[in-house]
C-alpha cells in the first residue's frame, strides 16, 4: 500500500454571504425603534458618518450682526485693483486637513457656554435602575425588629418568593436539622412577619392564602366574602355558584356582589414591583386614505430617522497619497462601512414601502369594512408582486406594525391562510376568529354557546367544514374560557 500527496484542480459554484448582504438583511429586519439604536451604535463607533443636517448659518445672528455682516460683503464687492492674493487662503481651505494629520492630540469641538451638555442631558433623562422584588423585600425586612434566628429564616424564605410573590418551597424544605441556623417555629414566626409586608399579600403559599391576606389586611370585607374564599375556594374557581349558595345559606345576588368586591384583590402583588414594563410599539408604515380619491396612500414614518452622510475631509484625507497610509486603510475602511449601512437604509424603506404597498391593494376591503373582511393571503403572493425572495419579504414584515384607521397593528397579521364561505367569498383564519369572538360576544351569558353550538353559528354566517375541535383551538387562541366558566348567574 503507497501513501501519497497529489494536488487536484476543481471548479464548483458556492453561495456564499458577502458581509455587506448580511448587513442589509440585519437592517431591514430591525423595526423603527431599533433601527434608531442601531444608527446611534455607528455614529459613535464610526468617525467618518455624521448626521446630514441642513446648515442655517444665520439662526444664531442677532439683526444687527446680520446688517453689519451684508454692510461688510457690499464694501468688500465694491472694492476693485485688488490682488488675486488675497482669496488665497480662502481657496486654500480645502487642505487644512494636512495640518490636523501632524498633530499629536486630537482636537475637540468648541462648545459654547451656553449650549447644552448632551451627555449630561442624557443622563438626566435616563430612568432610574429598576429594583427588583427580592432587593424590595431585603430592605423592608432588614427594618424589621426580630431575633436573629427569625431574621435568618426570614431572609431565607425572601430568597424562594418569585416574582408574583408566592413561596415556590414548602417551610420545611428550608430547615435543617443538622444547622442550628433556625427552627421551624423561626420559619413559621418570620413567614408571619414577611406576610405583612408591603405589598399586601406577599410571602402567600397559595391563592387562597394570597387573598386572605389582603382581605384581613384591608379589614373592608364582609364575614360572608371571608368564609367564600377560606371555605369555597376550590367551587368559586369551578363557577360552581348554585351550590355554593345553598350550603352557606345565601342568594345567588349576594354571591355576585360579594365576588364583584372582591375583583379588587391582586392576584399576583409582587408583580407591582419589578414589573416589567412593555415597550412602546411605534408604526413603521402609516396608512391613510385621500378623502377626494378614496385611495390609500401608503408611507413609511420614518421621520425620527436621521439622515447620515459621510465627512467630506476625510474622503479626501482617503484619497490624498501624502497621508499616511496605515491612516488611509483606516478610513477608506470605515469610509466603505459608512456607505453600506447608508445604502442599507435606503434598501430598507425601498422593500419596506413595496412590501406594504402591495399589502395594502391585496387587503382592501379589510381597510374599507374592517377584520371581517380580511382576506387570506400568503407571503409567496406578495414577493411575486413586489419581485423579491419569499425570505425578504418575511424579514421586511417581521416586528413591524402598520397604522390605519382601524389602529395599530401587526404587519404580519395581514398573512394568513384561509378558506370561502358558501357565497363563495374568501376569508381568512384571521376573519374567522373574529367572528367567533362576536358569537361569543353577542350570546346570552345566562346560557353560554358551547364550542359545538358555535360551530353552527359560524355555518348559519356560511362558513362550513370548520370542525368542533378547531372552533375549541380558536377559542383557546383567543383566551375565551368554556361556556362552564363564562355563565353568569
């Protein structure tokens, strides 16, 4: 058996992803909002982009400088026999980069007294560090008067609360035998003690807890409402109501109005602090029709946006052979990064504003009638129209939001399958879960639809071959709870 090395020639095709073609992927998929954080993020780390910002020389000039100025440029135009010399150096002006190249420091932009620190104003406005549940509860419980091992089983039972304010372990989980940390009566003593704690009802084992808590904190509830929850819980959560009142000798009015009052205790107190709040959702495409035509016009909002250019000394500094030329590379580098993403922005609003154009000409009738109307309409359809890849279009649509007068919604909501009614119509899933939510809507709470029951509504408005478990599955996407739960009594 011989061994050997031999050298081969071979040719292929391979795509591969040029890291300009990533980028632009990466900013079109970005929505508005982070589109502005992304744009910051290259301002600060790329020296030669800048804002593209209309110079207005004369808003800082008082009248009478700008008098003075004009009564300057008509002596200067009037004077003749002058020499050419003395326009040198203001054409010369162009070249006073080559000085900055042989200093050692950079120099930093003169600010006026009375301009604004923008760092400063930034940090003014920057919202303070959100504090957690656990940090809430350790500082209450730090000013809590109590003997040291009480103290210790406290901050043991602080660290097992989640953030609803429950305790995920049971007391004794935490106790060991083999530590003389603290006993289970400490356990018992500290829970007691964490349990009237702010917010009220936290350090509860259970919702029934949780409730009485707050009940015998707040010291506004009847004897009535009190027993409801210690003695029915596990029947209240069933809506058994009928049985309730009979075995505590009541009417079933007197049960409602206990149950209303009681819709006032939170189910989940520790989310009132550390709640994570939701961002904003900001439009990308705003929709609005012409009132003469009656067309929609489509735009994008994307007037926040600042526009970006690059440094024009340093496109030249770039090109001029005198500088030096580790100094080049590093421009024309950063000069080529500045053009990509100013090129991926423009790409980006070109297939924004294509790709909800043509949404909005498939989905008319949504924009005129409402969401009873959507029709179905598949992302294929779209990149046919618009001429580009499937993928783009499900990038240009993701995280975005459209604004018309029906309010702000989601652009991918305008994708979906669907199927026709026996008018021949086409709607689409969407459509139909809107229908279902207005039979749930309209019916009688006394007597609740079931999901079969449903299901025939939804054939009497034409919309057959909908099976019962698929009725059950909207109904669930929909957070409607079964007819059991939703009767009133």
């Amino acid at each position: 058996m011989r061994l050997e090395m031999t050298g081969q020639m071979r040719m292929d095709q391979r795509m591969k992803l040029a890291p300009r073609m990533i980028q632009s992927m990466e900013i079109l998929q970005l929505p508005i909002l982070a589109l502005q954080e992304r744009i910051e993020q290259e301002l600060n780390s790329n020296p030669v982009l800048e804002l593209d910002e209309p110079l207005d020389e004369d808003a800082d000039r008082t009248p009478e400088q700008t008098s003075n100025e004009d009564v300057n440029e008509k002596e200067l135009a009037d004077t003749t026999g002058q020499s050419g010399e003395d326009f040198e150096s203001i054409n010369n002006l162009d070249d006073d980069y080559k000085e900055y190249m042989t200093q050692t420091y950079i120099p930093q932009r003169r600010v006026r007294s009375d301009e604004p620190d923008l760092k400063l104003e930034a940090i003014k406005n920057t919202a303070a560090p959100q504090q957690s549940l656990h940090e809430y509860l350790s500082k209450q419980w730090g000013l809590v008067d109590a003997d040291e091992k009480i103290k210790n089983a406290g901050t043991a039972i602080i660290d097992y609360i989640d953030g609803r304010g429950y305790i995920i372990v049971r007391l004794e989980q935490l106790y060991n035998k083999d530590k003389s940390d603290f006993s289970i009566d400490d356990l018992n003593n500290a829970l007691d003690r964490i349990q009237k704690l702010d917010p009220v009802g936290i350090g509860a084992r259970d919702l029934k807890e949780c409730l009485l808590i707050q009940m015998a904190q707040n010291g506004d509830y009847s004897n009535l409402e009190y027993r409801l929850i210690s003695q029915h819980m596990q029947e209240l959560l069933e809506n058994r109501l009928p049985d309730i009142a009979k075995k505590m000798n009541c009417s079933l009015e007197q049960l409602n109005h206990a149950i209303e009052h009681m819709s006032k205790l939170d189910t989940s107190p520790g989310l009132q602090i550390g709640q994570q709040r939701n961002h904003p959702i900001t439009a990308d495409v705003i929709v609005e029709q012409d009132s003469d035509t009656g067309e929609y016009i489509v735009k994008l909002a994307d007037s926040s946006l600042p526009a970006l250019k690059v440094n024009d000394s340093y496109k030249k500094m770039a090109k001029d052979t005198s500088v030096n030329n580790k100094t080049r590379k590093f421009l024309q580098s950063n000069i080529h990064s500045a053009q990509w993403i100013i090129e991926a922005i423009e790409q980006r609003k070109n297939t924004l504003l294509r790709v909800a154009s043509s949404v909005v000409r498939y989905q008319k009738k949504f924009f005129d009638k409402g969401q009873f109307h959507l029709q179905p309409l598949p992302m294929s359809k779209v990149a046919d129209d618009v001429g580009v890849h499937l993928a783009t279009v499900s990038r240009a649509v993701a995280g975005k939001y459209i604004q018309c007068s029906w309010g702000i919604l989601p652009l991918r909501k305008f994708f979906s399958g669907g199927t026709e009614d026996t008018n021949g119509q086409s709607l689409s899933w969407e459509a139909i879960r809107a229908k279902l939510q207005q039979i749930v809507n309209d019916e009688d709470k006394s007597k609740p639809l079931s999901d079969d029951k449903i299901r025939k509504k939804l054939v009497e408005m034409g919309i057959e071959n909908l099976a019962r478990r698929t009725v059950a599955k909207y109904r669930k996407l929909l957070n409607i709870p079964s007819a059991r739960f939703r009767k009133k009594y």
